[in-house]
C-alpha cells in the first residue's frame, strides 16, 4: 500500500513537471524568435563592409544626433548642422524622417560608434518585428501556428538580406507590426487604449520611413468594412484621425522642404518602367518567390483560396478584411510609385505568412499544424542562410584606417570614389580621430543630385585650377578611387592632376567583396609640398534638398 505522503511527493512531482511544460511552452515562442534576430545578426556585415550605398549613411545619421546633442548648440543649431556636414560630407538626416537615427543615437552613447552598434540597432527591430507579427498572428491561429508565421516572415528571403543591413525598412516593418496587432486588438474587443497605441505605432512607423504610410487606408477601409458608418459618429476614431493627421504635419513639412528626391521617385524616374504597362503592375507578384520563397509562397496561396471560399473560420469577417485589403492597398500603392524595388514590399509580407501558416491549420492535425509551421519557417531560415548570403564590399574600413594613421593632426583628407559613405563612416569611426576633415571630389568638382542618372554637372575648372583648389583647402591626402568617372571630363583632368609631381603614392588598397561593384582599387597620394593650415570658408551645393552649405574647414 503507497503511503500519503509517498503519493503526495509523487503528485507534486508531477505538478512541477506539467508547471515546468506550461512555462518551456510559453517561452518557446520568444526564444525562437529572439535565436532567429541572433542568428542574423551573427551573418551580418559589421565591420565596415557595406555593400548599400545608403546603409552607412543611416549609421552616419545616427551618429549626427549623438554628436548633436553631445554639443547642444542651442546658439546656432542650422550653423553647428552644416559644419558637421562640412566634416563628414555622407549625412542624408533630412532626406528621410529621423526616428531611428535618434534610437541610434542612444545605442551609440551606450556603446560606442560603431558599424556592430548600428547592425545590432537593426536586429532590435528584427526582434520586435517578429514578435509583432507573432501576437497579431496568434489572435487568429494557435499559439505555434502564430510562432510558424512569425518565422517563416524573419527568414523571407528578402527579409534577412535587408535586416542584415543598416536600413530603415525592418525598424520601420517592426512599428507598424505592433500597429496592426494594436488595430486588431481594437478591432475585437473596442478598446480605447488599442486605438490610442494603434495611432501613436503608425506615426512611429511613418517617422522611421515614409512609405508605410499605406497601412493607414488599410486601417480605415477595413474599419468602414466591418462596422460601415459606425466609425464616422465614433468620437474616440475621430480624435484619433485628427491627432495622426496632426501629427504628419511636420513630416509633410520634411517632405516638401527637403525630399523633394522623394516626390521625384514616386513620380518618374528616367530608365524606370512606364506606370501603367503590364511590366509595372507584375513587378511584384512576380518578386513574390523571392521575398518569400517558393514554400511560404505556395502555402500563402492555398491560404488566400481557403479565405476566399469561406473555409478558415478564425479569420471570418474583420480578420479577412484586414488581410485582404492590406495586400491590395499596399499591391496598387506601391506598384503605382515609379521608384520599384522588392524592399518597398516588404512590409505588405504579414497577410502572407500569415495566410500560409493558417492553411497548414486547415490541412494538418492541430498537433502537427502549428509544428510543421515552425518547420518551414526554420526551413525557410536554413535556405536563406545557405542561398542568400549578405553581399559585402571590403576595403573601405582599410582606407579609413590608413588615413586616421597617417594624416597629420587637423588634416583635411579629399576622398573621391562611389562610396563615400563607407569611407566617412569608417572614419567616423575612429574618435580619436575627430580632428579630420573629409571632403568629397564629386561636390567640389560635380554637382549630382542623389545619382548620376538625375543628371551631372560638372564645374568646368582647368587642371591648374584644380591643382590650386587642393593647395587653398589645405589638403593633405587624396584617398582616390582609380578610374572614378573617368568618361566625365572634369574627372579626367583631376586624375591628370594627381600624376603630377605635386602629388606622391603613398599606398594602394584594393576594393573586394562578394557581389558585383565598379570600385577594383583605390590610391592613395601625399602632396609633395608644405600644407599651409589655414582656415577656410566653403560653400557646397546640395541639390537633393535644393539648399546651399557653407561654413568653415580648419
């Protein structure tokens, strides 16, 4: 016969076990998704290998909001801005909204400026993305069906190779995920305070970069969908319409003061398909296989046909409408602008996985539905580690380090290549080094607006006058990109100036990386004379803003 207390010990053994099952399963979900952002993190370039030409502008951003308010030139803020430029010439803060720069800013106090630090600031958002789209996710589906979609979304393909980036487009997808799961969290149970946090996300996302913006029609056309006019006699939508309204009104002003480059994307752009041709509006149904893979695709497809015939009953009514109308607002929006690339569609990715975990609900077992998600998200993320690596461009960070070594203290060092925000970041770098002036060929000898494609104007100096430009800003050493814009006249006559006897080589770096690029090898020259250090007034043209910058170079 087993004794009371034989039997008790065993109960509670039990007990502790089945407490010990119910605690694993409820963190299963946050610890694969936070292994995921880890494990993308650990395959990103962080060592000053960008291969996007705006990825190290968005770290220079950030470290221009750390540096601002280290100063606080509340005397003069506009001068204190320009002069930075002056000094670190790859800044494009006013061309996009600011957000994330100031997220950035505070991860660079804590941490230090960094390329790790800002790829690290990016796989935050990673995070937080997946779990938005987690808990939206689970609203409809089981709880590893919900942790399915969110994986299989982190491992999209097209996904990874932007989060793996200093980039705006996951921080921005990761606010408006948290945005949708406030909206659908109003949706269901009328909450004031889902509204209020749905509004404040969408503002969030829009501030971090512009083009989510689409998500606010697939807000209110979903809501009009489900209750009809009832939100228009809403007081609590209402005020919660004005105060978003409100609240664009100073990125409108951003826009129209500093992005006119934006409108002109969204417009036309010379080489880009014609709006309204076949090739335009299949641009992105045809991109689906590669932002998603094949078997996310599919499985999302039979979805969308199991929704369309009334067959998943956890996603009847509002849920359906959000999804479907996310997809087609965000389809036509996008495939309407002229700027088209497979990034601008990622944030239209949710529905998708979503819709792919669900149909394995429908035609699994409910044990088995929501592991073989989990499956093909880990899957999805194995094919995208092996298949699609990051691509890096290296030897940028090698330039930046030369020249923090060899230039003299207060030097003034002229950079001339494609990449210049890889150099001017990767000297940014280096704090012991903050005494260096960089200076750009393109905007002393060019005038180009955004890309070469806009247009280039060139300044028309002789070689003479070129020679004497670098002596009167007091440059000592040329960091030159070999053959930069070689077909372009004013560049031929600076290469000539640079073989002259007034320029010495001092070091060759070649350019390596993992994907196709222009830039084989830079030289770098010392001039043969005395700099004289001098102060001197500068005045840069900035097309993409159409404003002037000017200030002083030591």
């Amino acid at each position: 016969m087993v004794s009371h207390s034989a039997a008790d010990a065993g109960w509670n053994r039990v007990s502790r076990a089945a407490a010990l099952y119910r605690l694993l399963r409820r963190l299963a979900p946050p610890a694969l998704i936070l292994a995921v952002a880890c494990v993308l993190f650990v395959t990103a370039p962080v060592a000053g290998d960008f291969s996007y030409s705006d990825a190290p502008r968005h770290a220079l951003n950030g470290a221009f909001v750390k540096d601002f308010i280290a100063a606080w030139p509340w005397h003069d803020p506009a001068s204190w801005a320009e002069n930075y430029y002056l000094q670190y010439p790859a800044l494009s803060i006013l061309f996009y909204p600011p957000l994330f720069y100031f997220i950035e800013a505070a991860t660079f106090a804590l941490f230090g400026v960094s390329h790790v630090v800002a790829q690290g600031t990016v796989a935050v958002f990673y995070a937080l993305l997946g779990f938005g789209v987690y808990r939206t996710s689970r609203l409809f589906l089981t709880r590893y069906a919900a942790l399915g979609s969110a994986l299989m979304l982190m491992s999209a393909p097209e996904l990874a190779f932007w989060g793996r980036q200093v980039m705006l487009d996951i921080p921005a997808y990761a606010s408006l995920s948290w945005a949708a799961f406030c909206f659908a969290r109003f949706l269901r149970h009328d909450r004031t305070r889902d509204l209020a946090c749905a509004t404040a996300l969408v503002l969030a996302a829009i501030y971090i970069k512009y083009n989510v913006a689409f998500i606010v029609p697939v807000f209110a056309l979903t809501m009009i969908a489900e209750r009809r006019a009832a939100p228009f006699r809403d007081r609590r939508v209402l005020l919660a319409a004005a105060l978003a309204a409100l609240g664009l009104l100073p990125a409108l002003w951003l826009n129209l003061r500093f992005g006119i480059a934006n409108f002109q994307s969204a417009a036309a752009l010379t080489n880009e398909l014609p709006r309204w041709s076949v090739a335009a509006w299949t641009f992105y149904p045809t991109l689906l296989p590669e932002i998603l893979g094949w078997p996310v695709l599919l499985l999302a497809l039979a979805g969308a046909a199991l929704l369309l015939a009334g067959k998943l009953p956890a996603l009847k009514g509002w849920p359906a409408w959000l999804l479907l109308v996310w997809v087609l607002v965000g389809y036509v929006g996008f495939s309407a602008i002229a700027l088209r690339a497979p990034r601008h569609f990622l944030p239209v990715m949710t529905p998708f996985v979503i819709l792919a975990a669900a149909s394995l609900v429908y035609f699994l077992p409910r044990r088995i539905a929501g592991l073989a998600a989990c499956v093909a998200g880990i899957g999805t993320l194995a094919y995208t580690l092996i298949a699609v690596p990051v691509p890096v461009i290296t030897g940028h960070q090698a330039l930046a380090d030369y020249a923090a070594a060899a230039a003299p203290p207060n030097a003034v060092v002229l950079f001339s290549g494609y990449r210049d925000g890889n150099f001017v970041f990767d000297l940014r770098t280096h704090e012991e080094r903050r005494d260096i002036t960089i200076l750009r060929a393109d905007k002393l000898l060019l005038r180009v607006a955004v890309e070469r494609q806009r247009g280039v104007g060139e300044a028309a100096y002789s070689e003479d006058q070129i020679a004497a430009l670098i002596r009167d800003l007091g440059i000592s050493l040329i960091v030159a990109e070999d053959g930069f814009w070689d077909d372009l006249t004013e560049m031929q006559r600076f290469a000539r100036v640079l073989n002259r006897s007034d320029f010495a080589v001092v070091a060759h770096v070649a350019i390596t990386g993992t994907m196709g690029h222009s830039d084989k090898s830079f030289t770098i020259y010392r001039p043969t004379y005395p700099v004289a250090a001098k102060t001197t007034r500068l005045r840069i043209e900035m097309p993409i803003i159409n404003r002037t910058f000017q200030g002083e170079i030591r």
